[in-house]
C-alpha cells in the first residue's frame, strides 16, 4: 500500500491535556504537508486551527472527551459549538455505563442528538475495552441506526486501544454504510497497513505522521 494511501485516511490526532498551540500548529502543518484525512484536536483550540489552515485541512475535535458521561444536553452544545468554530468531523464518546445497563434506546437518541446538533461527519466511539464483544455488536447496530457517519473503536485514554479482532468485528456487523475508525495504540505502518486491510476507513494516531517524517529524514 503506498504511504500516501495510508496518510489519506489519518486523523492526524493531538489531544494530551497538555497540548499548547506551538504543538497544536505543528500537527496541523503535517497535516497539510502530508495530505492527512484530517487534525483531530482539543475543542478549545478549533477555531484557532480552523483560521490557520484557512479551509486546506478538514478540522476534527471530540466531545464527551474522554469519558463519556456528560448529559445529552453538554454532548450537543460541546457538538454544535465546535461547529461553529470551524470543526468539520465530530467524533463523540457514547456513555458506556448506558451500555453496561443496556439502555439502547436512550444510546440511539443520543447519537441521533449529537448528529443533528453537529450536521456534520460524525464518528461515534464505544471504548472496545470496556466492553464485550455482544455489547460492541450491539453498538455496531445502534450506530448504523442513527445516522451516524462511522463507529470507532477507542479514545486512547482507556485501558487499551484498538485491535485487529474488533475492526474485524465491525466490519462484519455494521451496516448502512457507516465506516470504521481504529484508534490508540496504532504504532507502526504495517499496523496501519492491517487496520485498512480489515476494512478501517480512518486511523486515529500521531505515530504515522511522526514515522514518516523520520524515515524522510534519515535518507
């Protein structure tokens, strides 16, 4: 697969809570440079990014970052907010204790509220490690009945982050034509490589802009 086949379907993704603008720029500079599928960066600092890239590169942020449990009500205000400012791509974290009290109508109302809050490309993530593989197939279920543009496997902030046996899992129960995101721990291109090969759309990761970058200087 060529490199810039793989850097077409990267977030290229910078959300420690330390993260300054100087860092911020940085990735979104990579990003032009390298074609990425988008930035994914903290809420507060999207409409700063969103003037600077000037409408060459598609700003993504999160809500409900990382944990999942705000209201409703916060995930779409944190949602339409971030468009105004200028994000492009919303990826949102479902309440997993919802999903552990199998609450899956007030699941599917929710992401229908956040993608009707954000009109916008909404990537929906279940945290995979906190959950069994029945409850992830009940998601991929709910997330294709909502409207929703992709399900994604992890926020990086867990106890682990995606794996080839849930993309797999994924790309067998989702329908609709919602896409798949794999997220956190993806540390190597032939990791990115597999993901893809699985049936992932999108990468959530920094380590393939960083990759690339040292294999070009080292020639």
């Amino acid at each position: 697969m060529e490199m810039k086949e793989i850097l077409s379907k990267v977030d290229h993704t910078l959300l420690s809570q330390s993260a300054t603008w100087e860092q911020i720029k940085a990735i979104c500079d990579d990003g032009m440079k390298y074609h990425t599928a988008s930035v994914c960066i903290p809420a507060s600092y999207v409409k700063q990014a969103a003037d600077y890239v000037d409408g060459k590169l598609p700003i993504c942020t999160v809500i409900g970052f990382p944990n999942g449990y705000d209201t409703t009500k916060a995930k779409c205000f944190e949602a339409s907010d971030a468009v105004e400012n200028g994000a492009q791509e919303v990826d949102m974290v479902i309440n997993i204790g919802w999903v552990k009290d199998q609450k899956w109508d007030a699941l599917l109302e929710e992401i229908k509220a956040v993608k009707a809050a954000c009109r916008r490309l909404l990537k929906v993530i279940i945290e995979t490690c906190l959950l069994t593989d029945d409850e992830k197939i009940k998601m991929c279920e709910i997330v294709s009945a909502s409207g929703a543009d992709y399900i994604k496997t992890s926020t990086g902030f867990s106890t682990a982050g995606a794996t080839f046996h849930d993309v797999e899992l994924f790309a067998a129960h989702v329908t609709n034509g919602v896409k798949i995101k794999a997220a956190g721990g993806i540390s190597s291109i032939a990791d990115a490589e597999k993901f893809i090969e699985l049936g992932a759309s999108r990468l959530g990761t920094s380590r393939i802009v960083k990759i690339v970058k040292q294999q070009e200087a080292e020639k």
